[in-house]
C-alpha cells in the first residue's frame, strides 16, 4: 500500500486497519484509531468492533471518535467474516462514506460525510 501518499492530504484522524496504524504515524501527520499494540485494548478493540460486526458497528465508531477517513487495503482477508467490508473495498459508498477516486492501487480511501 502506498501509505506515504496519504501525506498530501491535510492532517485527519483516520479508522484502519490494525496493521496500517504504525506506518501511517510513522511516514505522515495522520492520527489513526487502530494499532496492532497488544497492551492497548483500545487500539486492537477499535479494529475489531469497527471492521468485523457490521455495517452500523462501523457508523457508530466512526461518530464515536470523530474519524474523517477510512481506510481500507483491497485485498482484505476479513471479507469473509463481516461482507460489507467487500463492497467497501471494491470502493462501494455506504451511507456516510464516500469512495476517494483515484487514490493509490491497493487503497481504498472513504472520506465520512457528515
């Protein structure tokens, strides 16, 4: 994924995946909400309660910490698990979200509207 890129945009609080948290902090001026940091059981559960029940699971944790992106790789494996994160993926909107076109191969980038 190319992470570095998601630095020309301004600076946004964004709900990933746990595994994008650390290069994200690392190479832009992003917050993310997720982190793969095994004492923190914010950063894993933000994940887990966002990307892995469904579809108002998502809504509400993006409104609970006022998240302004959301950013999905492609390929995801939890597909399987909870479907609407294929639709969103293949960068289908959902009610609040709204797929950034043309943003870098592998990413999908939904910007939340309010």
């Amino acid at each position: 994924a190319n992470i570095a890129a998601l630095a020309e945009l301004p600076p946004a609080t964004f709900l990933t995946f746990h595994d994008l948290g650390p290069p994200m902090l690392l190479l832009t001026e992003h917050n993310v909400l997720s982190a793969p940091y095994h004492r923190s059981n914010a950063a894993l559960s933000n994940f887990f309660l966002a990307f892995t029940v469904d579809e108002i699971r998502l809504l509400q944790e993006i409104s609970r910490y006022d998240a302004e992106y959301v950013i999905l790789c492609r390929d995801t494996r939890l597909a399987q698990a909870a479907p609407f994160l294929s639709q969103l993926a293949a960068g289908e909107g959902l009610s609040g979200l709204t797929p950034v076109a043309g943003f870098a191969p592998g990413i999908t980038l939904l910007r939340v509207t309010r």
